[in-house]
C-alpha cells in the first residue's frame, strides 16, 4: 500500500469493510474474493499481496 500511496481510507472507500481491515492488520485469515479486491485497488498479482510460511 505505501508503495502505491493507497491508504486505509481508499481501502474502505473501495469496497474493503472495517472488519476485514482488521483481520489484515492482525494477519488473520481473510477471502479469496478479498485478495482479488486488494489486487484490483493496488493493481497487483496475488503473489504479490500474500506470503506463505511454515508453522
């Protein structure tokens, strides 16, 4: 987001609930339908919004 200038007020303004700004902030699970919104709004890939990691 900061790499793009997009800010938490943009998120909301674009479709993104409060709600589900909170479960990003605290890296909670969150929808596929989600990640196609955020790269939508930063005009991204999903590879480059999400990270996996081992347990």
């Amino acid at each position: 987001m900061r790499r793009r200038n997009i800010s938490q007020y943009q998120l909301l303004k674009s479709g993104i609930d409060n709600k589900t700004l909170d479960s990003l902030k605290k890296n909670k699970n969150i929808t596929l339908l989600t990640v196609e919104k955020l790269c939508r709004i930063l005009n991204c890939t999903p590879n480059d919004v999400v990270k996996f990691k081992d347990d």
